[in-house]
C-alpha cells in the first residue's frame, strides 16, 4: 500500500508543471480574433496555462521549454460558444419510452460522449437547456478533469406547468406516477410554486433557470403554442431567478407567450417560431437575446416528412413546416436589428452536429461577420462571460479553433473543424 501511495505521488509530481502553467506558442497562419473583421497574418498567440498571456505578429521561436502548436496552415478563431443545447439526451425513435427506461447514471454516461463529440465540433463553451438532472453531473465530471468537454453551463430542470412541454408524465397513463411531479422535479403551477421551482433549481446546482412559456414540438401536449404561464408566474420565476443571481432563458413558440416572457423580463426567447414584428420589436427595445434554433427545426421537419414513425402522431403535425418558420423569424429579427445568439439545439439532432446551424443562419439572410459575432461575442454576452471567452485577448480563456479556410468568406468551414484547444489543452480532430 505504501509503495502504491509513492508511486502515484510521484505520478502526481511528475504532472505538476504541466498542470500549473504550461506555456505554448500557437503559430497561426490566419487569425480572427472577433475585436474586428481582420484577419491577420502568420500570428503566434502566447497561451500560459489556461490563459492566452498575448498576441504577437510573426511565428515566434520557441524557447526549449515551450511548445509550439502548428496550426500555419490554418486560420484560428475562438472557441465557439452554442447557447442552446441538451447535453444528456439525443433524440432518437426510443426517445418516448426511455424516459421510462433509462436511469440518470445512464443519461449521465451519455452525457459524456455527447460533450466530448460537441467539444470535438469546436464549441468549447455551451448552454444546456434542461433535462432529467445528469446535466449537473456532467457538467461537475467536466470542471473537476474527469471527462473532456466543453464548459458547460447548465439549468439543470426546465420549469414547466402541470401537462406542458417540460412535464415528462404528459401522454402518459394517470396512474403510472402518484403522486404527480411536482416543484422539485420542476412542475409548477402558480407564484408560489414557481418560486420554490427555481429556488430548488439552485440548489441542486443550476446556473440559470430554463422556463417553458409556451407549449413545444416534441412533447407529448396537443398544442405547441399557446401560452402556458400567466403574467404573474412568469414575474415570479424572473425576479426569484434574478434575485439569486441567475439568467432564465423562455422556450417560446407561440408570438403570446413570448410577449409575456419578454415583459417578464427574461434574458433570452429560445425558438421564437411565431414571434410577430411587434414582438420582436418588443424584444429589442427590452434588450431581449433570440436564440432561434434552425437545425433543430429542420431536423424536426424531415424527420416528421421523410421518417414515417420517427415521432408520434401527435407530434409529427407540430413538427411539419417548423424549419422554414423559424427560418422567416430570424430574417425578420435580423432586419429590425434585435440581438442574436447561437443556438442550435443540439441534442434534437445528433450532437456534435451544431455547425450546420451557420449554414441555416447564412440562408436567413445573416452576413457571415454577424453569423460569427451570434456564436462568439454575443453567446459570450448572453452567457455574463464576455470578459473571458468569445475573442481571442489577453487575459481570456484559452479557448481557440483552428479551421482549414476562412469563415468570413466559406461559413460552412466551420463544420469541419481540424482542432480544438480548450483552456489550453490541445485536441486533435485531424
């Protein structure tokens, strides 16, 4: 036993000046540190530790204790930052019955593959929008080394109305749960309720609050756009989240219940399907972020036209058109100038596939610049990181992509990520 406890001392010992503040030199042949549209030349971005320290103009040469990360050949950006994602599930066609079937040391288990396959894409940084709870697991597996995967920010539980998007009991017999979920597994019906729903949230580890406003596509309800919380909830989530220091982001279809949310004051409306003009003017007046989705609802789309049985019935109707919809609402919310930040929904589609979502941002209009900004500077802003992740900077996380050409002029590059460095690790794709 002693000599066991010895040897993995001396592992321990051995590791620690790589742990403490290792220092390389990334050569890069482009660089876009998103300060501007600029894209400089044959740069070396100096990373200690978990820090870039600064940025210099040539390849610098290395000291004999310093390694020099290759990345000539490509043009290196921030890590990229997806603000709408579900790191412990993916959908699939056993997706209704293993809410019955899977435990939440399973879901956790999958959790991990999916942040590592995200982390992989190039998004270092991501905002998990509720679960059974296994997110909160995964995203502590990740902070404390034991798993890769990008930084995660978690809401642990959506908070949803008895029989709305976010009740997993909704389609299913009576009797199979007495009692019903209630505010702890985040079922909340009235202030009250809605109070100790997030306050519970936050015990568990939350930081931030999801709330469903309106019904959904993929839950079993009926509808998936009516209003679900009345004005008064809505506050009640708002004001309890916000006084313990957290953001609450409003899943919204429905152009009502998007309206209450935004009065309520939330920070973000996720989807947005039906939102008016009025609405989204109400949004930019407010400061309100849009999160819009688009793989998602594509996904959805030709899934329910082109999979006969993927979805059931009663979500199969809910899931037609959705794409091209949410396509017309980011145009519209573009043109009038509301605040937008990358969202994919990763998870309704494969994870690790989040990149498509620039493509479909592109074909709503955005310019490539913007398109960059929505999943850098922005998601970092919606997130309260914009002093340490989202440019390339001193002093900011070490968090950088390396792509094969230039994304201000082919988007669609960025699904092809060659490597990735996440707090100054290096991970290789290619």
């Amino acid at each position: 036993m002693k000599q066991r406890y010895l040897l993995t001392l001396a592992g321990l010992l051995l590791e620690l000046p790589l742990l403490l503040a290792q220092t390389r030199y990334v050569h890069c042949g482009r660089l876009l540190t998103m300060s501007d549209e600029r894209v400089q030349e044959k740069m070396t971005v100096v990373v200690q530790g978990d820090t870039i320290a600064r940025i210099e103009a040539g390849y610098l040469t290395a000291p004999a204790d310093v390694q020099v990360v290759d990345w000539r050949d490509y043009t290196v950006l921030p890590g990229l930052i997806d603000c709408h994602v579900h790191i412990e599930w993916e959908q699939s066609r056993s997706s209704y019955t293993d809410v019955y079937k899977l435990n939440d040391t399973e879901s956790a288990i999958r959790g991990v593959v999916y942040a590592e396959r995200t982390l992989r894409a190039g998004f270092t940084t991501v905002r998990d929008l509720g679960g059974r709870g296994a997110n909160i697991a995964v995203r502590n597996a990740i902070r404390q080394g034991w798993v890769p995967g990008p930084r995660v920010l978690t809401a642990g539980k959506a908070i949803s109305i008895t029989g709305g998007h976010g009740d997993h009991t909704t389609g299913s017999r009576f009797d199979l749960f007495d009692p019903p979920p209630g505010f702890t597994e985040g079922i909340a019906d009235g202030p009250d309720a809605c109070r100790a729903a997030v306050r519970h949230q936050v015990r568990r580890g939350a930081d931030l609050i999801k709330v469903t406003a309106t019904g959904g596509v993929l839950s079993l309800a009926r509808d998936g756009l009516l209003p679900h919380y009345a004005e008064d909830e809505l506050v009640a989530i708002v004001r309890t989240a916000q006084d313990l220091g957290l953001r609450v982001a409003a899943h919204a279809h429905g152009d009502e219940g998007a309206r209450r949310a935004i009065a309520a004051g939330v920070h973000s409306i996720e989807h947005g399907t039906f939102m008016s003009d009025q609405t989204l003017q109400m949004m930019r007046t407010a400061g309100t972020w849009y999160v819009p989705t688009l793989t998602a609802g594509w996904a959805v789309n030709d899934s329910a036209l082109y999979a006969p049985g993927f979805f059931p019935e009663e979500v199969r109707p809910k899931a037609l058109g959705i794409g091209s919809k949410i396509t017309e609402t980011l145009r519209r919310a573009y043109q009038q100038g509301v605040k937008i930040a990358f969202g994919s929904d990763a998870g309704v589609f494969p994870h690790g596939k989040n990149a498509l979502e620039f493509h479909y941002m592109a074909r709503a209009g955005m310019k490539p610049w913007d398109i960059l900004r929505s999943a850098t500077v922005n998601a970092a802003e919606l997130l309260g990181l914009e002093k340490h992740i989202g440019r390339i900077a001193p002093g900011y996380a070490a968090d950088l992509v390396a792509v094969r050409n230039n994304p201000l002029e082919n988007i669609r590059t960025l699904e092809h990520v060659v490597a990735v460095m996440r707090a100054g690790r290096v991970l290789i794709n290619e």
